[in-house]
C-alpha cells in the first residue's frame, strides 16, 4: 500500500492513474480502480471539527444521509453485474463499491467528528434503492448515476463553500472519485444503449430526466438548510446538477 497523506496538492493529482479512454474497456478500468486504490492519500481529520453553528447543524443533517446512500453493499448491483459475463467488470464492480464504502467511512468520520450521529435509515435512500432495483443492470445503473450526479455537485459545493481546509481536502478527494464514477457508468451505459434504436433513446432520454428532476427538487427540500447554510440556490444547485446530468445522459444515450 503506497497511501500518501492527504494535502491540497495530492488531493487533484490523477496524473499517476492510468484514466481510461472515452471507449469502455473493462481492463482499462479495472487498472484504473487498482491504481486509485494504491495512490489514495490518508485522510486524516481531526478528532473535532466546529463551524459556524447553523453550518454544522445542517451540515450534520445532510451528510448524515449522504453517508447512509454510500455505505449499500451493492449486493444487487454485484448480482447484475456478474450475469454482464465480463469478469474484469465484476472486479472494477467491487472495486467501485468499495470506494463508495470509504466514502462512507470518510462521512462518518466527518459526522462525528461535528459532534452528530449516524442514521441507519432515511427515506430517500429507501426510495434510491427501491428504484434501481426495479429491472435490471442497465436501470441499476441510469438511477445510480442520477445519485452520483447529485453527490459529486453536493460534495463539490461543500470543499468549495465550506471554509475549512482539512473538510475542502477531504471533499476534494471524494469529488475526483465521483467524477470518475460518473464516467465509468456513462462509458459502459453508452456501450450497452449503442444498439438502441433512435427513439427508444429518446423515450429512454425522457423519462431519465423525469427522475433526475423528481430526484433534484426532493433533494433540494430535503437540504435545504445546508444549501442556504452555504449560500446556494435551490435554483442554482438544480443548474448545476442539471449540466452535468445532460452531459453525461446524452453521452450515454449517444444523443451528443
Ligand atoms: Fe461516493
Ligand atoms: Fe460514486
């Protein structure tokens, strides 16, 4: 294990992964995820963390269930993955989910150390869930990639608004996964619809965004304290959600 110490500049360093290329090759991937793995910095937080009150409180409150929605075994999305056929991808599968898994701990780790305690259930994750598991791989994974959109623009929110260097650190850091994340489920979302015929990708198109909006207006209810602690818009959060989502929904559905 070659861990480094987490600090603002190893936080942006991809150079050292090999990043696969915009086809979808499993190997390519599965190096990618390996490489993540060994280089991933140590993150080290301090045992206390205090904000301005009405930031921490919210914070707490929002994390708390971004922390639920990340810790999933991803046994159902192991289950489709292995029918897939491509063992390589049944490994950068695992591999994702354990990523997702230390992002748990890392907002565990947060939480607590704000002095909050975790939940072992929320509503929007049971409704996430219920949601992916509904057919198969391919729907696991266009609901999957409406949460990562999410999460990537609330973390990234966070590392940027949040005046605190060890939290911008940590936040930077898990945004550089997500980033990844959403492309490797775009390329291999986009490999498996190619043979889609024209309009079953629009119809397809259609009812994708109709989830992501559903998704964006509960999520900015639901956190619309630790938005407004943060000084962000329920309409600019949903903005910026909204250009990464039809980024990657267009690529996946080769709609560009
Ligand atoms: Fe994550
Ligand atoms: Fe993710």
């Amino acid at each position: 294990m070659t861990s480094q110490p987490l600090t603002a500049d190893t936080s942006i360093d991809l150079s050292r992964r090999s990043v696969p290329t915009t086809t979808f090759d499993s190997s390519q991937w599965r190096r990618y995820f390996e490489e993540n793995r060994k280089l991933r910095p140590v993150v080290r937080l301090p045992n206390e963390i205090a904000l301005d009150e009405s930031l921490q409180a919210s914070l707490i409150s929002s994390l708390q269930r971004f922390q639920i929605g990340e810790t999933g075994e991803g046994r159902h999305l192991r289950k489709y993955a292995k029918k897939y056929g491509d063992p390589e991808y049944v490994q950068c599968v695992d591999m994702f989910i354990k990523e997702e898994q230390s992002h748990a701990q890392i907002l565990s780790q947060v939480i607590l150390a704000m002095n909050g305690n975790l939940l072992s259930w929320h509503w929007t994750d049971f409704a996430f869930v219920c949601m992916r598991r509904l057919l198969h791989l391919k729907t696991e994974l266009l609901i999957l990639l409406v949460a990562e959109v999410i999460g990537k623009c609330f973390y990234k929110y966070v590392a940027d608004k949040v005046d605190y260097k060890p939290l911008e650190e940590v936040f930077s850091l898990i945004v550089l996964d997500e980033i990844m994340h959403l492309k490797f489920h775009t390329e291999f979302l986009s490999e498996q619809l190619r043979s889609y015929p024209w309009a079953v990708k629009h119809f397809v198109h259609y009812i994708w965004c109709m989830i992501f909006y559903t998704a964006c207006f509960a999520f900015v209810f639901d956190h619309k304290k630790a938005l407004k602690a943060m000084n962000i818009s329920s309409a600019e959060f949903i903005e910026t959600c909204s250009k990464t989502f039809h980024v990657k929904a267009t690529r996946a559905l080769g709609l560009e």
